[in-house]
C-alpha cells in the first residue's frame, strides 16, 4: 500500500500537518489564548462559588437544629473536607470569638472583623482565597475557597500556582485593583473580585503546546518519509544520494535551530537548556533526541542501498580496499555516538542511575530511548556492510579486520586526545563478528534470539558506559564540592541576617537596656528574639565594647582594645554579606563563620556601644537542622549535597560532617600521601580527601557502583530496548507486521508458564510490598509514639503542679522545646486547650503563614472532645505530606492544659527516601526474577517439545520415493507411543512407495513413449514419402539437382526438429537443485539483457519504474534461465516481416517483484493455452516446448507465480511474481 502512494503525496501530509501546528501554535502564543482560559477560570469560579454557598447553608442548617450540641468538632467534621483536597475551608465564629476551623492549611485570621472587611476576595498569608459568610443566630460562619496559593517564597514543597481545578498558568497574577487591561473576574452576583494579569513567557498551560509540537513532530515523520521516497526512486548515483539526504537533513536541523521552528518546541522542557546542553548545535536534549532521529535515518539508507558491487564499479577500487573504508566508517560511527552519549550525561541533570528507578523521569526515558536509536542505527550499518562483504571474506578474515581496525582507531584516539573509548571499540568487534555469524543464516533475522542477543549487547554497553560516565561525573562533583566547602558560606544564613539587621535597627528595647547598662539582659534578648531559631545550628557569642573595653585573647595570652581587635579581624578576613553590617569570615577554620556589628551612638560613651556577634557553624552539630520547607529555592543546597557525604577537618580533627557515614574523629587514621587531591576506596565507597593547608581536610565521599547495581538495571534497560526496538520494526518492517503470530503448543507452554509465574509474582511482590511499607509505617510511628512519649513525660514533669500556662511558663516552654527539639530531633509544638498555639521549637512555620497557628481540627476534636490520649493523623503543608502525632498534656489532677504535637516533617525526605529504596528493592527483586524466568519457560517449552520437534521434522521431511529414517526415542510415555506409531506407519510408507513409483514410472514411460512415438512420426511420415519420391525418380540434369537439393533439405529440417525435441526433452530433465542467494534483481536482469544485444530481429526495451534496489532471494543462473526462455519465446512468436518488440518491465506489488516480458508476436492459439505449461514436444514455428515448463518449475521452486496474457494477432506478456527479500 505504502509504495502505492505517489511520493509527493508525503511531502503534501507533511506540510498539511506542519500548517495545522502552526495555527494552533499561533492561536496559543500571538492570538491572546489567556482570553478562553480566563473564561473557563471565570465558569468554574462561579460553579465553586455556588458549591460553597450551598456548603454554607448546609453548616447553617446543622447549627440551628435542636440536636446541635456544642462540640461544633465532632458535628460538623463530615461537611469538611481537606482544603487542599476540595478547595473548601470553613471558620464558625461565636459571639465574635473563634470557635471552630475545618483546616489548619488556612492561614486565617483570629478576628471576625478582619473577614467582615474583606468579603469577597481575600488575601491571606499562604494564599488568594473566595470568602462568603453566613449569619446564623450568633454565629458567623464563614467560607473560603482557595484561589491561588501566595507564599512568601518558593521551593520543592511550596508553590504559587493557582488550585488545581483552575488550568491557569503559574505565572499568571491576581490584582485587586480593576484595570482595563486585566482580565475582570465576577462573582454569582455580577460584582467585581479581582483581576488577572497574564504573565509568562507564554500565555497558555504547558498542556496545550503538546497538541501543536505531536503535530510538528508527525509532520517530521511524514517528511522523512518523502525524504526515503526521494532517495529511492532518485537514478543518481548511491554517493550523491548519501550526500543528498544529509544535506536535507542538515537543513531541517539548521533551519530548527536558527529560527526557533517550530517555536513550541523551545517552550518545553525537552528543549531546555536546564536539562542538558552541550553546544550552540546541541542546545538541549530535544535537539539530541532529533539529531538521533536524524543519524539513524541517514544510516539506515546508507546500510539498506549499499552495494559493494556498483561501489567497485564506480570507484574502480577492489574489494578489500572497500571492505577496509567501510569498516572503517563503522567503527568510527561507534566512536562517535559514544563522544555523545558521554556528552549527554556529563552535560545533563538527567539521571541514568536505573539502579535507583524512582529517580528516572520523562527526560531520562527520552535520554535513553536517543541513546537506543543512536545503537540502532550503528547496528544496522554494521549489518548492512558485514551482508555485503560476507561473500569476498571468511569469517576468520573479518574478525581480524575489525580488530585491526578497532587498534588503529584506539591509536588515533590515543594520540589526539590522549584516551581510548574501550567500550565503543569492544562494541564494534563484537557486533562485527555477530553480524558475521547471522549473515549465513544461522539464525534467522529478527527472530525472537537474534533480536535478544543484540539487544543484550546493547544494554550492557549503555549500562557499562551510563555508570563510568556517571562515575566520572561524580568524581568531578566531588571535587568542585570539596573546593566550595572549603570557602562555604550560608546562603539561607545570610538571607535571615538581612532581615534580622532590619528588625534589629527598628527595635527600641535593645537601645533602652543598654542605656540601663542590662549587659546580661540585652545579650539575652537579642540571642532568643533574634538568634533562636535557624542558629542554632551555629555558636554565637556575643561581645559588648564601649570606650576603652579591652578583650583577653585566648590565643596570644595577652588583652588586646576591643574595637581594634574586631575591627582588624572584619578587615582582614571578613566579605561583607550585602544590605547588612554583617561579614563572612574567610578564615579556614573548617567552619562556616560570620561575624556582625550592632553600633549605637549613646550620648553617654563616646564612641558608642558597639555589640559584636561571632557566630561559627557549631562542632558536629547533631541537631534536627532546618527544613527545606522554609528555605527558599534560591538558599536550598544542590542536589549532589544529598547524594554525597562530606567531612571537614581543621587541625587535623572533625569539625563538621554531613550524611550518614561515620568519619573517624582524627582525619591521620586515614592513610593519605600528602596530595592536594587523593582518591581512596573504602568501606564500599570512594573517598576524596583534599588537602587545603597545614593540618585542614575536607572529605567528599560517594558510593561505588557494584555489580548488584549492573543485575537490577540490566532488565529495565533491556525491556525498554526490546520494547522500543520492537515497536520500530514493526513501524518499519512491512514484513514483520504482515508475519502472523505460530501459535504453536511450544508457544502455548512458554505464555501459560510465563503467564502464571508473572501473576502469581505480581500478587507477591504487591503482597510483600504492601506488607513491608506497612511495617515500615508502623515502625516510624512507633518511634514517634516513643518519641511523644519521652517528650510529653519531660513536659508533665514541669507542668504536672501548673494550672495555667501563663507567661513565663511559656517562655520556659519555648527554651525546652528548642532543647528537646534538637535532642530527638523532631520538632515539637504546644497548643492550647482552644486549640492555639502557645509555644513551638519552629515558629517560623506559622510566622510566615504557611499554615494556621491553629491545632489541627481533627485532632483538636480527638484530643479534646474523644479525649483520645494519643493521635496520628498524616498532614500537609504545601506538597510536603508528613506524619503528625498529638498527645494532650494533662496536670496532677487530671486537668487538661493542652496538646503535644510533634510535625514529623524534618526526616520525611529520608523517610520518603528509605520507603522508596524499600519498595525499589523488592520491584528490582521481582523483574529480576520475572526475567529469569521466562529464560527458564523458554527451557522448559524447548526441553517439552522436542520430541515433538522431532517429529515436526521428520514428517516435514517424509517423502515419497525416498528412504524415510525413523525416529529413535526410548521412554515410554504418549510421545513414545506417537513415535512407535510413526515408524510403523514409516515402514508401511516404504513398501506403498515402492509400489506406487513402480506403477507410475510404468504408467509415465507409456504415456511418454507414447508422446515420443507421435512426434517422432510427425517428421518420418515426410521423410519416408520423400525417400520413396527419391527412389522413384531417375533423372538428371538441372532438374534432378534441384529436386534432390529440395529433398534433403526437407529431411535436413526435420531431422533438425528431431534434434530440438531431445534437446528440450534432455534439458527438462537436467534442472538442478536451485542455490538461492541475496541479490539485487535489476542488475541481474540487465546481465540477461546485455547477451541479446546482438539481437537483430527485435530490440529490447527495459523500465526499472525506479525499483532498481530491490532485491529477492533466488538463484542468480536459474532466473536467468527462466528469464532468457521468456525472452527466447516472444522473439520466436515474431512472423517474419514484422519489426520485434520486446518490452520488459519491472514493477512491484505489496511484497512481490513483477517481471512483465511482452513481445508482439502473433499471440497464443486458443487451443493451446491450457497447455501451455505442461511438457509438450511441438515443433510449431511459435516456438512453444518445454521451455515454459522449465520457467514454471523454476519460478515455483522460488515461492513464485508465472502467469500470461495474450491477444491474437497482438502478442502476449509473460509474468514471473517472486517475493521480495526485505531483511
């Protein structure tokens, strides 16, 4: 069907679907689609805006019952759903005071008048929130529904994108104020809310540019498809062909990237320069996967309509020296997409670790799927070649070959740029000598082995090569890392010491305690206002100098002026942190140092009070650290921080470490040669130690690959590979997706086995793993139950004979909490019995409103209404989900004061991250095992049916007339049987045989005597009447010359004709077995036409319709034959007088090649076209024997069809159908 399509029709679908694209992409970019966004935002507002009035009403309802109670909790819990869930939020005020919440996730406000002000849009905190309210005897109840979120920063857990049900774009802004060129939003009533400001590089969701860049990439397809058409039906010569498509191809990809086209491509993250680039030609890894895309379409027509043949021909260089430059060329191909995929992972944050398959995203499938494609391609050129030489070379021979030019290119590479890429090398011989092997037929192409083995190679090369590179990348890592530590600063710290320098020139307490002279007081004060929370993860001291104050310097035993001393110090190693009169202290120690200045001109010193802070990141600090959640993604350490452990040595002893190796106390326990830069391995792991100065170290230590990391990711990556090879095959190989599936009882066996042991794994595996995630969840909140537990005992017993938290229990509560906090490493907070918080080691969570100071209302009506006396519930905040525990602290007499909470949201990464590592384990588990065993169904299906195998063949090969060996097969069971019944009945075969070829060669003499003994008279009739004409005839002169000349000329004739019939007769006997070999059928066919040149009585008119490379799997001289019998008979059946014609075309339907030869001859007598193929010994002039007879058994013996058509008096065509070979 494909190569019925006229090839201009491709390039008209391609450019159809390009000018669909681009209109779609116009509507998206240029032709304002924010307008039908909005709108949809504007319809589904109004739709949650009429749900949230309705929720009210239902609230409303409940409240006004008689069976109302007041445990507004525990009645109006099943109207509420999660806020982030629904959208929905709900506040109950009573008599103006707060006195119920359906979600801590709202930052709202404690006082009703501060909604009543507000109603409509409202901003809180976290967020852009919908408010109605509802007034019910007194009560004030008040909806909100989530806008958009609005925090004050951004990072992995918190973002400012609008509630999920609205398709808006992040970047897009809600402004209060009404402007015409914003986008106006109303409410049910038709009042103004706000408005949207659209912002962005684009106007429109990442979901809708994937419509217009399928449809750019499939008009690619469809012109690369003309491309193929072009190149195949093009009479140039193969080279200038090559060149030709390369240069389209270059264009295109020029073209792409000079003018950003299509310009949706550039808007996704495929084609950012985030994700991978290399150069201006690589920018990004879509232009990588297209450059694939490109190289393997260039190969495969470079390998499929490469001749060596025409090659020889055109560059008159013999066949090795072509052989040697094609090799060649494919070992560099090796060399070259392994410079890239190297280049891809060294330039890329994409990870190929598929040891850790949780961390493959999108972009790593794409990464890999290019990777494939790039092996494809070189694969198929491999092959392409080793077809063409296997005939001129013997496999010793270009074993040798490729080795030696494996060494040569390995040489090259070691002179220019100093490395050898083994692997590309290894690859290159090893695919060689397979292709070799499979070019004789030892396994069929694209069987299910052949498929397996070079997709096996495949993927131990791309794992071989991911980790090396990925292992050289981390080296690399490492040691960037252990040069930045060495100079580290804080970026979070330094944000928070602008804003603290800020708050602090605004405070009026510190300079009234210091006109007091309160030292002790005012060093307090700023240490727990200012430094309590984020440093505490540091040692600050604190010195005060007025006027002549002199310092004792430990150092140099001595007393030194206090501003000297300070002011000197910050001269000479101190950065100033911008914005701030705080400075970054470069002085090596092996800690992140600051040091600050607090000046205030007092009328009473004249020079002032000067309070300097010194803070020095604390010793092997085993506090919780801060989380994440409230540092902004512009403070957040690298990634690799996580993936690496770290130590850092000053004088030779550990002063900070970061990860869970245990590093030893004194940094000589490691054995080390002195270099700035030693890699050593231990314990599993490589180690970097860098020696900075004297007795100062830093250490950055990795994990290893091991050989457990290769068995988990080699079944991952060979799915993936067959998977995609497959689907390519079948896109491409008209012949593979024509090949029907043998059902077959050994297929039976393998799909029942494989079929059972993959369910009944997958039950295990989702059992197990059910099962152990449970565990595990279990065994967290047990450690946080024990935690709790610890915690609230160490509270109980200081509040156990406390009756109110007042002011300075709080304030002993707040200086536990941060010491318990960092003790078991959890925070901990303290509300109320009205549910508000009154005291937390993490304030800042509910200062910069990201979520209420509010307990949460479900375990609010637990603790206190169900007086459960502990509760778990899992909570968020933003996208963080974690685990949160309550437990109520109750006094001596049984009084509750309030709830413990602990937020277990400073681990949940590394319990995240264990959780995951415990399922990723029993999933590599279970595929490794899946995989073995469908290597052990396919053994077991063989090992069943071979016998059965055995005797497939065997009656495949049974004939008649021929001795038939039977089966030897020894056990005894219901194959055994079949087998004894089998040779029984080979035997009974046998002596039926004898007899029947005995009666048919009988039954064939007769008849062919008979046959013979009617030609044969034909002629002897005449012959005899001439004889006796000859015998009565006496004469002589001129007369009797001509008679007896006219006489034996008669005879001559037709002893002739006798000759021809024992000629045709001899060669229809005489054809031999037929040889079939690859070939291309064209030139084939121009060899038979070349020897009737010299043909006068007719000229010979060849047409290729363009189908010169196609090629069939024949034998070369027995076509030939059959072609030169066809050609033979049409010059034959031409009378005389008339000028021969014999045209011979060349055309192609679905899978066979057609061969038309067609001669204007007189045509084909009626009678005699039901015979015409069969063995006939005419002696007519048309020339019809046992020539059409041969053609006929030769074209069938090739899975052929020979047919004809004719017209009397006009001529006749004769056609040959044999099946095209398509690899």
């Amino acid at each position: 069907m494909f190569w019925k399509i006229n090839k201009y029709s491709f390039l008209v679908f391609a450019i159809c679907f390009f000018v669909a694209a681009a209109i779609i992409e116009n509507g998206l970019l240029k032709q304002h689609p924010e307008t039908h966004l909005i709108a949809d935002f504007q319809k589904q507002l109004l739709q949650h805006e009429q749900e949230l009035t309705d929720r009210l009403d239902e609230i409303a309802l409940s409240v006004q019952e008689k069976s109302f109670d007041e445990n507004l909790s525990g009645n109006i819990y099943l109207s509420c759903e999660n806020m982030q869930e629904s959208g929905y939020g709900f506040l109950i005020y009573r008599d103006g005071e707060l006195v119920y919440w359906s979600d801590r996730s709202l930052a709202f406000y404690d006082e009703l008048s501060d909604f009543q002000e507000k109603e409509g849009l409202v901003q809180l905190p976290n967020g852009y929130y919908i408010s109605v309210l509802n007034h019910v005897e007194n009560f004030e109840i008040i909806g909100l529904h989530l806008i958009k979120n609005k925090y004050h920063y951004e990072n992995k857990y918190l973002k400012n994108d609008f509630f999920k049900e609205y398709k808006l774009p992040e970047e897009f802004e809600i402004e209060k104020n009404k402007n015409g060129n914003l986008f106006a939003v109303y409410d049910i009533a038709g009042d103004y809310l706000f408005s949207i400001k659209p912002k962005g590089s684009y106007l429109c969701t990442t979901r809708q540019l994937y419509l217009p860049g399928i449809l750019y990439f499939l008009g690619l397809l469809i012109l690369l498809v003309y491309f193929r058409r072009e190149f195949i039906e093009s009479q140039s010569s193969f080279l200038f062909k090559l060149f030709g498509l390369a240069v389209a191809l270059f264009l295109v990809y020029w073209l792409h990237l000079i003018f950003h086209i299509p310009k949706v491509f550039f808007l996704l993250r495929f084609f950012s320069p985030s994700v991978f680039a290399l150069n201006s030609w690589l920018p990004s890894l879509g232009d990588f996967f297209l450059l694939a895309l490109f190289f393997l379409f260039w190969l495969f027509h470079f390998g499929k309509h490469l001749n060596v043949e025409q090659l020889q021909k055109d560059s008159a260089l013999p066949v090795n020296m072509i052989a040697l430059l094609l090799l060649l060329f494919s070992g560099s191909t090796y060399l070259l997409i392994q410079f890239h995929i190297r280049e891809l992972i060294f330039n890329s944050t994409i990870s190929f670790s598929l040891n850790r398959i949780i961390e493959i995203s999108a972009q790593s499938v794409l990464a890999i799927f290019s990777v494939g494609m790039l092996l494809l391609a070189v694969f198929s050129l491999t092959i392409k070649i080793i077809d063409n030489i296997r005939n001129d070379f013997r496999l010793g021979q270009i074993v040798f070959l490729s080795l030696g030019i494996a060494g040569f290119l390995g040489l090259i590479q070691l002179l220019t740029v100093k490395t050898i890429s083994i692997e590309a090398l290894v690859l290159f011989v090893t695919a060689t000598i397979l292709a070799t092997l499979f070019s004789k037929n030892y396994l069929q192409k694209f069987t299910l082995s052949y498929l397996i083995i070079f997709i096996s190679a495949a993927s131990i090369y791309s794992l071989v090569v991911f980790y090396s590179t990925t292992a050289a990348k981390q080296r690399d890592e490492q040691k960037q890392m252990a040069i930045t530590l060495v100079l580290e600063r804080d970026p979070a710290a330094e944000v928070f010491l602008a804003e603290i320098q800020y708050a602090i020139e605004k405070d009026s307490v510190i300079p009234t305690l210091l006109i007091e002279e309160e030292d002790e007081h005012v060093i307090n004060y700023i240490k727990e206002t200012y430094f309590s929370s984020y440093f505490r993860q540091y040692d600050v001291r604190f010195f005060k100098c007025s006027g002549a104050d002199s310092l004792y310097i430990e150092m140099d035993k001595q007393m030194a002026p206090c501003f000297d001393f300070f002011e000197d110090m910050i001269k000479a190693q101190g950065v100033k942190v911008q914005g701030t009169n705080f400075y970054f202290m470069d002085n090596m120690n092996g800690r992140i140092s600051y040091t600050g200045l607090l000046h205030y001109p007092l009328s009473s010193e004249r020079q002032g009070v000067s309070i300097f802070i010194e803070m020095n990141s604390a010793l092997l600090f085993e506090g919780i650290g801060f989380p994440e959640l409230l540092i902004d993604k512009s403070m957040a350490k690298p990634e690799n921080y996580k993936r690496f452990n770290y130590a850092k040595y000053y004088g030779g002893e550990l002063t900070d470490r970061h990860g869970d190796y245990n590093y030893n106390f004194y940094v000589h326990s490691y054995l080390s040669s002195g270099e700035e830069f030693e890699y050593n391995r231990w314990d599993g792991m490589e180690h970097l130690i860098y020696h900075t100065r004297e007795d100062n170290y830093v250490i950055v230590s990795r994990d290893l690959f091991t050989f457990v990391d290769y068995l988990i990711s080699f079944p991952y990556l060979f799915v993936f590979y067959f998977i995609s090879v497959l689907i390519l095959l079948v896109i491409g190989n008209p012949a593979i997706r024509k090949r029907s599936v043998k059902v077959d009882l050994k297929f039976r066996i393998q799909a029942a086995i494989i079929s059972i042991v993959f369910v009944s794994l997958l039950v295990v595996a989702a059992a197990t793993i059910w099962y152990n995630v449970r565990e595990y969840k279990e065994k967290h909140q047990n450690d946080l139950n024990e935690k709790l537990k610890s915690i609230t005992e160490e509270i109980d017993m200081r509040l156990e004979n406390v009756d109110e938290l007042n002011r300075d229990v709080v304030d002993w509560l707040n200086r536990e909490l941060a010491k318990l906090s960092n003790i078991f490493r959890t925070d901990i907070n303290i509300y109320g019995t009205d549910g508000h918080m009154i005291a937390s080691s993490r304030p800042e969570v509910f200062s910069r409103g990201l979520v209420s100071d509010r307990m949460n209302s479900n375990a609010y009506n637990e603790i206190f209404n169900n007086y459960q006396l502990s509760y778990f519930q899992p909570e968020k905040i933003g996208m963080l989900s974690y685990l949160s525990a309550y437990r109520p602290v109750i006094n001596n007499t049984g009084e509750y004061l309030g709830a413990i909470n602990l937020p277990y949201f400073i681990k949940q990464d590394k319990y995240s991250q264990e959780l995951s590592t415990i399922v990723v384990a029993f999933i590599n588990l279970y595929v490794l095992l899946f995989l073995v065993s469908i290597i052990v169904a396919i053994f077991i299906a063989n090992q069943i049916t071979r016998p059965l195998v055995l005797i497939q063949e065997s009656f495949r090969k049974m004939e008649l007339g021929k001795r038939n060996e039977p089966i030897y097969y020894n056990r005894k069971d219901e194959i055994g049987s079949l087998v004894k019944e089998y040779n029984k009945k080979v035997d009974e075969l046998a002596v039926s045989a004898d007899l029947l070829a005995r009666s048919e060669r009988e039954s064939a003499w007769r008849e062919m005597a008979k046959q013979i003994a009617h030609e044969i008279k034909n002629p002897l009739t005449p012959m005899k009447l001439n004889i006796q004409h000859l015998q009565r005839f006496k004469g002589e002169g001129e007369e009797y010359d001509k008679y007896i000349k006219r006489v034996t000329s008669t005879l001559i004739e037709q002893i002739d004709n006798l000759s021809n019939i024992a000629t045709e007769f001899s060669n229809f006997a005489k054809i031999p077995t037929a040889r079939n070999q690859v070939f291309r059928l064209t030139e084939q066919m121009e060899k038979v036409i070349d020897l009737f040149e010299s043909q006068q009585n007719a000229t010979i008119d060849f047409q290729t319709n363009g189908l010169e490379y196609i090629e069939v799997n024949a034998d070369r001289d027995q076509l030939s034959r059959a072609i030169i019998n066809l050609i033979k008979n049409g010059i034959q059946s031409i009378a005389d007088g008339r000028e021969g014609t014999i045209k011979i075309q060349l055309s192609r339907h679905e899978h066979m090649a057609v061969i038309a030869v067609t001669d204007n001859g007189e045509g084909i007598p009626e009678e005699l076209q039901d015979k015409l193929f069969s063995p006939s010994f005419t002696t007519k002039s048309s020339g019809m024997g046992l020539g059409l007879a041969i053609v006929k058994n030769i074209v069938e013996n090739f899975s052929g069809h020979v047919w004809f058509k004719t017209q009397k008096g006009k001529g006749s065509t004769f056609y040959i159908e044999i099946p095209i070979w398509e690899g």
